[in-house]
C-alpha cells in the first residue's frame, strides 16, 4: 500500500510518500522545487531528467529521512549550495 501525506516542515508544505517493499520501505519527500529520495531510487535517471532531487540511506520513516545525512545530489540540487554531508534538516528549504 501506498501512503501520501501532506506534511508542514518549518514554513514549508511537502508531499511524503512511503511505500513498504521488500526489506526496506520506499520513501519520497517532495517539495515545490525538488525532492529527497531513498536508495531505492535512481539518482542517475534523476540526473537525466534535469531533477533537483537528493538521495539518503539507511531510511526508515520521515524522522529518519530528516536526520539522514545526503549520500547523493543531482547538478541542480547542487547549484542551490546541497552538498553531500549536509543533513537533509538543514537543506530542506531549498526543496
């Protein structure tokens, strides 16, 4: 089953998707500009279509996802100062 909420970080509004799979669930946290995505995700293909998207590890559920540190960035994500290292708590407004 998947489940989408609508959930209010600070000032801002994102979507968080999760999705239980085989032996580590699928999460997606997306904002108005970009979005942070689990292992589980292509962060090439994100590449190729122009996304600014970050990828964690190792993530379990929303509190995890937010005190993950960015394993993985796109060009785009990068041209908005994201770096890998950053925690993703203290980047989350520019998604």
């Amino acid at each position: 089953m998947v489940n989408v909420e609508n959930v209010k970080i600070g000032e801002h509004h994102f979507q968080y998707v999760s999705m239980n799979l085989g032996n580590a669930p699928l999460l997606i946290l997306k904002g108005e500009h970009g979005y942070v995505m689990c292992g589980y995700l292509s962060l090439e293909t994100a590449e190729k279509l122009g996304d600014t998207a970050i990828r964690v590890t190792g993530v379990k559920d929303l509190d995890s996802l937010l005190g993950a540190v960015v394993s993985g960035i796109t060009t785009k994500a990068s041209a908005l100062g994201i770096g890998v290292g950053d925690k993703v708590s203290s980047i989350i407004e520019f998604l």
